[in-house]
C-alpha cells in the first residue's frame, strides 16, 4: 500500500506514514528488499522519531533511521 501511495504523489512529493516502529522497521525493509531475517538489523525506532527514504536509480535508500528528539524539558516533568 505505501508503493502505490508514493507512485500516485507528485514529483519531489513527501509521504507520512506513521505506524508503530515494527511495522515501520518491516515497511522499510520491505521497500529496501531485505530478506525479514535481516529487518532486526536496522534496529528500533525511538518514540517520536522517524525515517527517511528515497527512490533513486537503484530502488529504495534509507537516508536516515531513528532520527529526532524529544523536547527537553517536557513541561510537567521536572515537578
């Protein structure tokens, strides 16, 4: 489903997916053609954080995994 998504989208178009990190980590193996043994390998995805990739010439890029952080101080925390 997220192929036929990012074929429908314009071109230099972004598309959000947002799932849990399994199912994210099994997405992007699956776009990158890894075989599932090796999905582990690209390891977990921290909360509020994402991927990035992109299609070029040879199929699909992870250019970033497990990027962002969380606001500090998160209001309420230091109470």
């Amino acid at each position: 489903m997220v192929l036929e998504h990012a074929a429908g989208l314009p071109d230099a178009g972004t598309l959000v997916v947002v799932s849990h990190g399994g199912t994210i980590r099994t997405t992007i193996g699956r776009l990158l053609g890894l075989e599932s043994h090796h999905w582990e390998g690209l390891g977990g995805l921290s909360n509020c954080c994402w991927s990035v990739l992109g299609e070029g010439a040879r199929g699909w890029r992870l250019l970033e995994h497990n990027a962002g952080t969380l606001p500090e101080p998160v209001l309420g925390d230091d109470d």
